[in-house]
C-alpha cells in the first residue's frame, strides 16, 4: 500500500512504535499477532467476530516498522503497511512470506476503501500520540529533499491515500468511501452501455448493503474506542465491558443493517406493486422480481 516516513522524537523508539500499534488494533477487536526481525518490526491484524466476515477471515493489515536504509534526517523511520493474508504460524515464519508473501487476497475495491481508510486513521494516531514528525515525501513515495527548515505537518502519503475529496468524519462518509469507486465505475458501465438499467440496480442495492455494512463496523469500532477508555478508567470491570461489547455489536446490526435493509425492500416491493398495476410488469414479471428480492 504505502511508505510513511517519520522522524523520532527523543525517548521514542520503533518498540515503543510496536506497542502502540498492536495497542490500537486490540482496542478495536483485531485479533494481533507480531513479531521481530533483527531491527525490524511487523504486526498484522485481522477482524476477530462477528463482524470479520465482512471482510473475510483470512484478510490481514499488515504493518512493519524499521530504521530507514537510506535516512534523509537524522532518527527517520518508516513504517509500511500492506495488506494480504493472515500468516498463521508467525513464529516460524520467515522474511519473505510475512512482508514478502503477500499476494493480496482481495480484489474488491470496497475492500482496498476499507485499508486505505484504516491506514489513514493509524497513520493520524501514531503521529498525534507518539508526536512523530512526518517527512514530506515525493512523488515516487521517497522522502524529498530535506533543505525545506519546517516539515510539513500533514501525512506524508495523504496525497495518494485519501480515498474521497469530502470529509470522512462519520461513520456514513468512511462508509461511502469505502465503495465510492466502486460505485463510479458502476454508473459508469450504465453510461455507456455495458450493463442495463435492471442489472445497474440490483448491483447498486448490493453497493447499498456494503455501505451499511461498513458503516456498521466503523461505529463499532468508535464506540468501542470509548468503551475502552471507561474500561481502562476503571468505570467498567471485565465482565460489564464484555457485555457492552456484545450489546454494541446486536445494537449496531439491528439499527444500521436490518431495519435499512428492510426498508429497502419494502421501497422496492412498493414500486413493483405500481408497475404492476401500471401494466408495466406482468403477473409473472411482478412474481418473479419478488422472489429475486426475497433472496438472500
């Protein structure tokens, strides 16, 4: 995906780097995994349940953290984050077939929203909590020269990795995001012919369940975040915690997923009853794409 280059400030080191890291995707229901090579640092994380089937069980963020080989300042590192599948013995893995061996095992452009969206929002953490200065990069990704006196405090790769023009504060905008491109590219094969007006609107109500889908699971993942924070305060002890968890997760599903979901389909059902009895639609027609919606 992307190398971010950062300078160190003094008394922060790349295991205090790792911590942080494994840190932050524990708080939100990543099941973490990592281990040290030499002076190098890697971690990858996948969605523990209920919800890791959204984005597949094997699919892991992968991130390793290391000295820069060829440093432009002075203490400059680079964290790099990729995403491929989850490597189930770690400990006896080797190099290659953690940072290496990642033929990337999604291909749906939801999927890469997803990991360019939760690359920028670990990316921001680190920066903000461990007060690492990012280095300005050009446009090969390298860092650019270092004669500028004031670096420039934006992320270095938000250029490349922003996946939308607009805000992304909510839940609902992180979640559109996540399937814009997909959605263009849809609209796009309408335009010109590729696909008809019916297929366009059964693969748009797909898109529609995915946004809901994702929105779900970044609201879980803020929720969760102050849950954390009570439970780390001493407001809530283990069991309570593990109980709201659960409550978060059967909330969340219901508010977000079911009942627009339902209402979806209960919007189509009524537009077919009109063209029904409109005559655009024929008894078997109207039959039909009601068991078309009625499927899984």
């Amino acid at each position: 995906m992307a190398k971010h280059y950062f300078i160190l400030k003094y008394g922060v080191d790349l295991e205090q780097i790792q911590r942080e890291i494994i840190n932050w995707f524990k708080n939100r229901q990543y099941e973490v995994e990592f281990k040290k090579f030499d002076r190098q640092y890697f971690i990858q994380a996948k969605k523990t349940n209920p919800l890791r089937t959204l984005l597949g069980a094997n699919l892991a963020f992968k991130v390793s953290a290391y000295a820069s080989p060829h440093p432009s300042n002075d203490r400059e590192i680079i964290i790099e984050t990729s995403i491929g599948k989850w490597v189930s013995n770690i400990a006896g893995a080797g190099f290659a077939s953690l940072f290496m061996g990642g033929i990337p095992i999604f291909t749906g452009i939801a999927n890469a929203g997803w990991a360019l969206i939760l690359e920028k929002e670990l990316m921001w953490h680190l920066e903000t909590t461990l007060a690492l200065t990012p280095v300005a990069t050009s446009a090969d990704g390298s860092p650019a020269s270092s004669s500028s006196t004031a670096p420039d405090l934006k992320m270095p790769q938000e250029t490349v990795i922003d996946v939308t023009a607009k805000s992304i504060s909510t839940a609902r905008d992180k979640a559109e995001a996540a399937v814009a491109e997909d959605l263009k590219k849809l609209q796009q094969a309408l335009s010109v012919g590729i696909i008809d007006r019916v297929t366009f609107n059964k693969k748009r109500d797909k898109l529609e369940e995915k946004i809901d889908r994702y929105e779900a699971e970044f609201l879980i993942e803020e929720r969760l975040d102050k849950l954390q924070n009570a439970f780390s305060d001493g407001v809530l002890d283990t069991l309570e915690y593990e109980k709201k968890i659960q409550e978060i997760h059967d909330l969340v599903e219901t508010e977000i997923i079911n009942k627009r979901t339902l209402k979806r389909k209960n919007e189509r059902r009524k537009k077919l009853k009109e063209a029904l009895e409109n005559g655009i639609l024929t008894e078997a027609e109207y039959l039909q794409k009601l068991e078309e919606l009625n499927e899984p």
